[in-house]
C-alpha cells in the first residue's frame, strides 16, 4: 500500500493548486502545465471502472481479514500462498493497468507539485499547506 500512497500523494496536493495564482517562483507556464497534468490525472481516474475498482477493495479487505486469520491459527504457509494469489489477480486486474498509466502522470508532475508547493506554503493568495487544504 505505500506504492499506493505515494501515487496519492501529489493528487492530496492537487486542491491547492486549483485556486492558486501564479506566485512565489512559479511562472504561468509552470501553473498552466500543472493544471494541465492536474486535468489528465482527473481524465485517466475517470476511466477506471469503478465497480472494478470497489470490487477490487472489499477482496482486498476480506483477503487481509482471511491472512490475519491464517496467520493466528499458525498457517504461515498458506496466508503466504493466499496473498501471492491475490496478488498475481490484483497484478492481472485492468484496475491495476488504469491506476499505473494514472500514477506515471501523477509521478512526472510531483516535482512541480512540490516546489510550488514549497515556494507558496505562506502565500497570501492561499496557502498550500497541506494541513490548511484538508
């Protein structure tokens, strides 16, 4: 799940950049292609089936429910084979396709999502603080 996380990371971002002005050491090139990548991260997560996608999540969550179970009645093999298996479904899904071609997006604009970020933290347009975003 950390792979996740980190994928979610510069979208956690993306709210404060919606309301942003060009500012600090941001010029409106630098803002326009942000809001560019910020709208086709919006357009590739639109594409992901979202009954997949909740499907996908309450396997997972039943899955971990049924490894913790094996695991307290000693069956370490077995947890382990099972989420090997749930593994390879999850790396087989056209879930896991859609999320990684949205993450390579997400992944090329978090550079610019945290120096901006960084350069506007105190910004009297807004702050980009993430704490004041949430």
């Amino acid at each position: 799940m950390t792979g996740f996380a980190k994928f979610l990371l510069p979208l956690a971002l993306l709210p404060t950049l919606s309301f942003a002005q060009p500012a600090g050491g941001m010029s409106e090139e630098q803002m326009r292609m942000l809001m560019q990548g910020a709208a086709q991260i919006q357009a590739c997560m639109a594409n992901i089936d979202q009954a997949q996608f909740e499907e996908i999540g309450k396997k997972a969550e039943a899955v971990q429910v049924e490894l913790k179970q094996m695991c307290t009645a000693g069956q370490r093999d077995e947890a382990q084979a099972r989420a090997i298996a749930f593994g390879m479904e999850f790396a087989e899904s056209d879930v896991l396709d859609q999320l990684s071609l949205c993450g390579e997006i997400a992944k090329a604009m978090i550079p610019q999502v945290i120096a901006y970020a960084q350069a506007n933290e105190n910004s009297p347009e807004g702050s980009t603080h993430v704490c004041d975003n949430l």
